[in-house]
C-alpha cells in the first residue's frame, strides 16, 4: 500500500468487542494504515458491532447511519462494518444501509486489511462466515484502555441459556490455549499495563474443552507470577463453576483480585428452569456464604434480568427478597430482550416490556440503598487505589473492588500529577455514594 490511509474505528458493546477492535488496530497498524478518532478525517471507518439485545441492535444501527454520513460529508472510501451484527443479518445489513462497503463476521477479526483492501479495488461487501476466529498467539493490539487491558480467554459458549443470542453469534465455547494467555499477558504488562482484566463469554469454563484439560485456576496459579506489582481480575464466571480451586487461588489475594463476577440471571426455580439455568434462593445464599468464607474481603457482582418469559409478581418479589438478604456489591439488571432465533423468544406469556422495565427500576432501587450502605461503611478507611487519569480536583481511579467500566470509582483529592496515572496508592476514605468513593492520599 502506497498511501497511508487513516482509519476511525468505533467499537461498541462489551469488553470482549474492545478485544476484537484492539486486533484490528494492531493488524492495521502493521500493514501501514494511520489512526484518526475523527470521522471526518478518516478514508476507512469501522464500525464493531454489539448484537446482543434489542438495545444493542439499536445503538448499532444508529451509529452506522451517523458514520455512513461521512460517505458523502468527508473523506470515506470505505465504510466496514464488523461484529456481531453482520453476523446476525449476513447479507440484508448493506440493504437496511445502502453506505455500508464491506463486512466482517465475528470468524472474520484477522482478515480486516485483506477485506479492505479488496473494498478499495472494488469488491462487494461479501457475506460473514461461520463464527470461529480464535487467536492462539499474542496478537498485535493497540491497547485503548488506559492503564487496564482486556484479555480474552476464550470465544463462544456452550451453556445453552435460552435466552442468549451468543451460540449463534459466536460460536460454541473455544479457550485459547494457557501458554498463548500467559505469553500474551506477558506483553501487556511489559507495555506497562497495571490491571488484566479476564474475559470471555463463560471465563470459569476456561480450558475444559481443551485436551488435556486444564482451569481457570490453573490459569490464575500461571498468570500471579508475571509481575511485581499490579492487579488481575475475571469478569463472566458461571454459578455452577466457582470451585473450591477457585476460590482458594483467589484467597491468596494480590496480584489477583478478590473479585467474583457471577451473573444469576435470577432466583426463582421456575424462571431458572425456563431460562435453561437451575437453582433457587437457599442455595444461591448458601453459595455466596461459602464463597465469602473461603475468600475474606471477596467483592462480589452480579446481574439479573427482570420481565423474562413467565416471571410472576411472586417470582419478582422473590428476586427482590433476595438481593436484600444477599447483600451483594454490585449488581447490574438487564429487562428482558425477546431475541429471534432464541428458544426464550417462543416462549408463552411474554411479558409486556414496560412492565419489566419497571421492574428493573424497582430491582436497582433496592441495590442503590445496600450500595450506599456500604459505601457509607468505608467512610474513614485506608484503601489501595489504581489511579486511572489525572483530573480537575486530582485524580479518579479504583480500588481492588472495582472493576473498569461497570463499577464504581474513587474521586482521589490532591493537587493533580500525571505522573502518578497507572500507580498504586493508598488513600484514605473520606465520603461515598452508591457508586463512588471521595479520598485524599493517605500520608500516614
């Protein structure tokens, strides 16, 4: 290539999309492509899709009209849409946007020069192949989030929920191998990154597929040695795969982070058992006891999905017994999406979605109150923080019990020093609402 095309690329949805957008900058950054994050100036924008929900349909599709005004606005040549949406639609996504040039399925990451490339010359946009791109190497990433990275470890999954969409999107569960995980980690922490954070679409099914079979445990025993200071945590666990392994790697404390992200989905033995899930109250508190005992000072999440097919006011009013017994630090509510394709979408009684919308409103109002109760109950302690950017009043950043982008954060007072961003600090806590914590730097 003789010009040095730039290229905007705007990645949406969840953190193992980030993955994916990372892999392309650093495979187009290889093959001589520059960076823009204005549209304006870009000749290639690639839009990385989310297709999970409804919602995330929508916030897709806006973004691609939006981007797609620049075809006739700015300097685009090439409008690539990737992800899980031209996976879902195939080829019907370049006749709902006539803009859009070339696409790429979710098996497709590493083919993003070669397709845009073949676009310039003239080619169609082609249609998304099976689901099924795993890289086993350290790939090439441009790291964009700051002073954390992701690091995938896995793609697809076999769970069966029936209400998830991410079989078909994705693929069944395939881990990388635990050498390419620990050589890639490797690379990100000697570019200076101070926090791995570990993701896939079922992250406790790490390695079971694999022959010989190994675990996430496994993994984590692996993955503590790599550095002398830092922190590494796991998003996307499964209920019924927290083992005593698990938790006792986790019990040994940093660099790994006391921190279970367990999504429930829900309590109630009927609603479970329509969602291809099990379980019931009693043994989901008995679980999370366990878990605290066998883990001192563990942080616990959680996510929950209200209006799901069949959820009565009993059901509902179970759930929200249970997040008040539970205590549990975060927990994020989703309302139902009816996703086509999915065994949950041909359900009977449907509930109307305004009523599980309300729902969700009622759920996070009961967290909101046990989240300001605990964060009331640090006020006056001395807390590890990772600062993530220096600001106005000094820093933000996040303690252990944090993790980037859906928990809380730490407003850090102090006169602001950009050298510190990507450091350790021990502060002392001085005020806190639901979701955030006020601190000064602990001098003593």
């Amino acid at each position: 290539m003789t010009e040095r095309l730039k290229v905007c690329l705007v990645s949406l949805g969840c953190a193992r999309n980030r993955v994916d957008s990372e892999v392309m900058l650093g495979l187009l950054g290889q093959a001589g492509f520059e960076f823009t994050a204005f549209p304006g100036d870009a000749e290639i924008i690639i839009v990385n899709t989310c297709a999970f929900i409804g919602p995330a349909r929508e916030e897709s599709s806006r973004t691609i009209e939006e981007l797609g005004r620049w075809k006739a606005q700015g300097r685009c040549r090439v409008l690539l849409v990737a992800g899980c949406l031209p996976q879902r639609e195939g080829s019907d996504l370049p006749r709902q946007f006539p803009g859009v040039d070339a696409l790429l399925g979710t098996g497709q990451y590493g083919q993003v020069v070669d397709t845009i490339r073949a676009t310039l010359d003239g080619a169609g946009p082609g249609v998304p192949g099976s689901p099924g791109y795993l890289f086993e190497e350290a790939p090439p990433r441009l790291v964009t989030t700051g002073v954390s990275a992701y690091l995938k470890l896995a793609e697809g999954c076999s769970r069966g929920c029936t209400f998830c969409a991410i079989p078909r999107l994705r693929g069944p569960m395939r881990s990388r191998r635990p050498e390419a995980v620990v050589a890639e980690a490797r690379t990100l922490v000697g570019l200076g990154i101070s926090e791995l954070v570990l993701v896939g679409q079922d992250t406790t099914a790490f390695g079971l597929d694999l022959e010989p079979a190994t675990s996430l445990a496994g993994l984590l025993a692996e993955l503590r040695g790599l550095g002398p200071d830092g922190w590494i945590r796991t998003l996307y666990g499964h209920p019924d795969a927290i083992t005593p392994a698990l938790l006792g790697v986790l019990a040994d404390g940093p660099p790994l982070c006391r921190y279970l992200d367990v999504p429930f989905q829900h309590v109630s033995p009927s609603v479970l058992r329509r969602m291809g899930r099990r379980g019931n109250p009693e043994d989901f508190l008995d679980r999370l006891a366990g878990w605290r005992r066998s883990v001192p000072a563990l942080t616990l999440r959680t996510t929950f999905i209200t209006g799901f097919p069949g959820e009565t006011d009993d059901d509902f009013e179970l759930l929200r017994r249970f997040v008040r017994e539970a205590a549990i630090d975060h927990v994020g509510v989703f309302a139902y999406s009816r996703e086509p394709g999915t065994p949950a979408a041909e359900l009977d009684d449907q509930v109307p979605a305004d009523l599980a919308e309300e729902r969700r409103k009622r759920l996070l109002e009961e967290q909101r109150a046990i989240a300001r109760r605990m964060g009331a109950g640090r006020v006056g302690k001395r807390e590890r923080v990772l600062l993530e950017r220096a600001t106005r009043y000094g820093w933000r950043g996040r303690t252990e019990r944090d993790a980037p982008e859906v928990d809380g954060v730490v407003r850090v007072r102090g006169k602001s020093d950009g050298a510190l961003v990507g450091r350790f600090v021990t502060v002392r806590v001085t005020g806190a609402g639901p979701y955030h914590l006020e601190a000064r730097l602990d001098d003593t």
